[in-house]
C-alpha cells in the first residue's frame, strides 16, 4: 500500500472529534461502524504510548472499526469525558448502535487490543 493510501484510509478510519460533533461522529456513526473513542491528554505518557498501537490496530481491520481521538483539554471535550465517567487517561470507550458496549483504561499491548474489539465487534 503507498504512504498516500495509507494517510487518506487513516484520515477515514482515525479521525479527531469535539464535544461538538461527538453526536454525528460517534453516537450516529456507531450505528453503521463500531467506534472506539480515545478520550487522551497530550501530558499523558501512557495516552502518548498506546496512540501508536490503536491506530495501527485499527488500521488492520481496514474500517470495520473507527477510531475517534478526544483530546480531553481542548475546549468542552471535558465534558464528554465527564458524562462517561472517565476517571484516567487513556480511557478507551467502545460505542455501538448509540451505546457503550465497554471501556479499558491505561495503556495495553496491541494483542490486548484486538482481543477486545474481536470480543465485541464483527470483525475479519
């Protein structure tokens, strides 16, 4: 696959959302796709570690799962992460049909990761 493909389907499958759009990109959008929100902080040593795990993990199921990025300081996103109960960085929240299915938090192995979209997710 070339570095443009790759940076255009990772643009599609891993995207930034706001408590603005969270409704449209998450709620609405995890009725067509399961979507794992990343609610993370840019102070986070472990957020920083596993960045690179969920987007690599999610990327290898080639959009049967999305990825939302929630940078909890940037403006109301707070909020969100208030309205789910996260209570530490990174929580990861899973969102299907509208719902949480489950939620991990701290930073975990990429096989961690697919055992835990496999368990809930129709995926290949």
């Amino acid at each position: 696959m070339t570095a443009v493909k790759q940076t255009l389907l990772t643009e599609i499958f891993i995207f930034d959302i706001h408590l603005e759009d969270f409704e449209e990109k998450v709620l609405q959008a995890s009725h067509d796709k399961p979507v794992l929100v990343d609610f993370w902080a840019d102070w986070c040593a472990p957020c920083l570690f596993i960045d690179p795990i969920l987007k690599e993990v999610v990327n290898e199921y080639d959009g049967q799962v999305l990825l939302a990025k929630l940078e909890v300081d940037e403006g109301k996103n707070m909020k969100l992460a208030g309205r789910y109960q996260v209570r530490g960085f990174p929580t990861i929240i899973l969102f299907k049909d509208g719902h949480v299915v489950d939620r991990f938090s701290s930073a975990r192995p990429k096989q961690y990761i697919q055992e835990f979209i496999e368990m809930h997710c129709d995926v290949d």
